[in-house]
C-alpha cells in the first residue's frame, strides 16, 4: 500500500509505502503531487518506507514509479524515514546528485522528519 498525505495548506507530501504497491496507488500519490506542484511550485517530501513486499508491486506501478522521476526537480527537500540502511545511501546521493537538501530519519523519528521539513 501506497499511502500519500498532504498537511493542509503546505507543499509538505508524506508518501508511506507498506506492503505491496498498485498502479491505482502510484496513480493516486501522482495525482497528489500534481496538486501540490500547481498549487506551490515545489514538494517537500517526507518518504516513509514500511515493510515494502517487493514481490508484490506490480509493474505497471514500477513504471509509473519510474515515470514520476520528474518530480525530483520540484523536489524542495526531502525527508527519509526508514530503517532501510541502502536507502540511506540513495538519500546521500539525492543531495550530491540533485542538490536537494535531503536527511534520513529512522523510522522511530518520524516526528523529528516532519520537524526538519517544515522548517522555513
């Protein structure tokens, strides 16, 4: 499951990825950052990764995935929460590669994550 919020009134999105994810769930979270880009220009990210079952995410979500890497230049910061330690390379690369300040958080630390994004 793919679950996208937005904190009302904010470019701030929370995507928590739990278990297996569908096209109609990558379908939703675009449809959420769309939103977001037209209304503020820019997302503040906070990526929350569960207990993701690879084996169960479909393709056509893998390619909506891939399709949504245009976000990534809205991209205005991005927390990532995860337990994950190979994901908290790729969020080290995020900010080297794309120059978006970037932080991983632990799973325990979701609080301080939305801390660190909401700030001016």
């Amino acid at each position: 499951m793919l679950e996208t919020t937005v904190q009302s009134g904010t470019n701030i999105v929370t995507i928590t990825a739990d278990g297996g994810v569908t096209a109609e769930d990558m379908q939703r979270m675009r449809a959420v950052l769309d939103e977001v880009v037209r209304e503020h220009d820019s997302v503040r990210m906070v990526a929350v990764r569960g207990d993701i079952d690879l084996a169960d995410i479909s393709p056509r979500a893998l390619w909506l995935d891939l399709k949504s890497a245009g976000y990534l230049k809205r991209l205005e910061r991005l927390a990532v929460v995860t337990d994950v330690d190979w994901e908290a390379k790729l969020s080290e690369w995020t900010t080297d590669l794309l120059h978006v300040p970037t932080r991983r958080f632990r799973l325990d630390e979701r609080t301080a994550a939305l801390a660190w994004i909401s700030q001016p």
